[in-house]
C-alpha cells in the first residue's frame, strides 16, 4: 500500500508540472472571481424574493440549489474534458524507454505501479474539483447565510464520472503506449455514445418493433458506463440534498470501472520491457 502512495505522489507532482493542470486551477481561479464580482452586486433578499415570485413557494434550499447547479453544471463538463485530456498521457510517458526501465528496478510490482498511476490521476482531478466546487459552495453560502453541505457532495460525483473514463485511458495507455486512443474513446463515450444510449432506451426503444433491436439497445445501455446520467440527475440529486435516487448508473459504472482496471493490470503484468 505504501508503494502504490508514493506512485500516487509522483503522479500529482508529475500532474501539477503540466501546464494543462495548471490551466486548470487558473479557470477555477478566474470562475470564482467573477461569481465574487457578480454576487458582490446582487441584493440577496430581493434575488430570493424575485425566484419566489416567479417560481411559486420555492424553499430556500431550492434556491441555493439552483444558484449552485446554475454555475457548476456547464463547468463540470469543462472539467472533466480537460482532466482527461491532461491524464492521457501519464502512461505512455510511464511507459518511455529509460521511465519504464527504472520504475520496475525498484521494489515495486507491476500491479501496485498501474494501482498508483490510476489513483495518483483520480487524486489530482479531486483536488481540482474541490478546489472549484468549495469556491461556489462558500461564495453561495457566505452571500445568502445559508450552508448546503450537501452541495459538497457533488464533488465526488465528477470525481466518479472521471475515474470512469480515466480506466479507459489507462487500459489504452498500457495496450497501445500512446494517449490518442484512449482519450479518444472516453470523449466518444462522454460527449456522444453515453448520451445517445440514454435517449434511444428511454425515447426511442418504445417506438421500435423489432425485440432484437431494443434488446441490443439495452445490452449496450448496461455495458457501456452511464456518464450522461452521473453527471445530469446523480449530480444534481446528490447535490441537492436528495441522495442517490437510483444506483444503476453508479454500480453499472463502478463494474465497467473494476473490469477496465483489471485487465489494464493483467495486460500490463504480461508484458515485456
């Protein structure tokens, strides 16, 4: 456990040594900022009596919800593009003739060297996540006296959704030593296949009379991970109070997750360096 912490700890430094994190901080940095300026200006009282007005008897933790949600929701895609565009590449470079070579002269085995890679990935893009989600969570809170800890949760939600995609990157990075693929799949699975799954089970798949096509729907909806669904009604149900509604998406996910991970362990403990 001790060598898979210190690979870990080479990762983030190796992590916050790319320009990519970086950027990253300083566009959590200039959010909050604006958010400092905006809600600088805005009468608190007024702003929650003008959402009532205009959405009926809503309570005061529908309100912050919103106010959160409205700001953190188009940010955590940004996010989450940019975390796995800045990971691709911790592998191959891992791999690099001369990296590879006195990494496994150490006293380390191949499995604890992948299990720190991955988790060493996972950790940093929490920490950027949290340095953002914390930002919104006390500029809302101090603005409006009012303290949704809940909102906090969301945090680990993008951080799932991301640990998701980054065992695709990693079992690609061990297979092909190179980062385009793996980033590749995991944007396709993001942005276009996991969204279109979704609409066509719950949208298209009742119009269909074909049994085998709708089953085919429905093979490829439970495989593939559901990052359409942790980052729309799982984000904004843990970040508003309510809890996980519905753990299909998440358990589904987590197996695709362990499965991607375990074959990237096994791939990488079989080949020759």
């Amino acid at each position: 456990m001790k060598s898979v912490w210190i690979i870990s700890l080479a990762t983030i430094k190796e992590a916050f040594a790319r320009k990519v994190f970086i950027f990253f901080l300083a566009l959590s940095m200039l959010v909050l900022i604006i958010m400092i300026g905006t809600y600088s200006m805005l009468n608190a009282d007024m702003l929650i009596g003008s959402i009532n007005k205009a959405g009926g008897n809503a309570s005061i933790k529908e309100i912050m919800s919103s106010l959160e949600l409205l700001v953190i929701s188009p940010l955590s895609g940004l996010c989450l593009l940019l975390s796995v565009f800045a990971s691709s590449s911790f592998v191959p470079n891992m791999l690099e003739k001369g990296n590879i070579d006195l990494l496994l002269s150490k006293p380390i085995s191949r499995n604890q060297l992948i299990a720190g890679k991955y988790f060493g990935g996972v950790l940093v893009v929490f920490l950027n996540i949290f340095v953002l989600i914390i930002g919104v969570w006390l500029i809302i809170s101090l603005k409006f006296s009012y303290w949704d800890f809940s909102f906090l949760l969301s945090s680990l939600v993008i951080t799932f959704t991301f640990a998701v995609l980054y065992s695709i990157i990693l079992l690609f990075g061990v297979i092909t030593k190179s980062s385009a693929l793996g980033m590749m799949i995991a944007y396709f699975i993001f942005i276009i296949l996991s969204p279109l799954l979704l609409a066509g089970r719950n949208q298209f798949a009742p119009l269909i009379e074909n049994d085998v096509a709708r089953k085919m729907i429905d093979v490829f909806y439970y495989i593939i991970p559901k990052t359409s669904e942790l980052m729309s009604s799982g984000l904004i149900n843990l970040a508003s109070g309510r809890g996980i509604v519905d753990y299909q998406p998440f358990i589904t996910s987590l197996l695709f997750l362990l499965v991607m991970l375990g074959i990237a362990i096994y791939t990488f403990s079989k080949k020759d360096f």
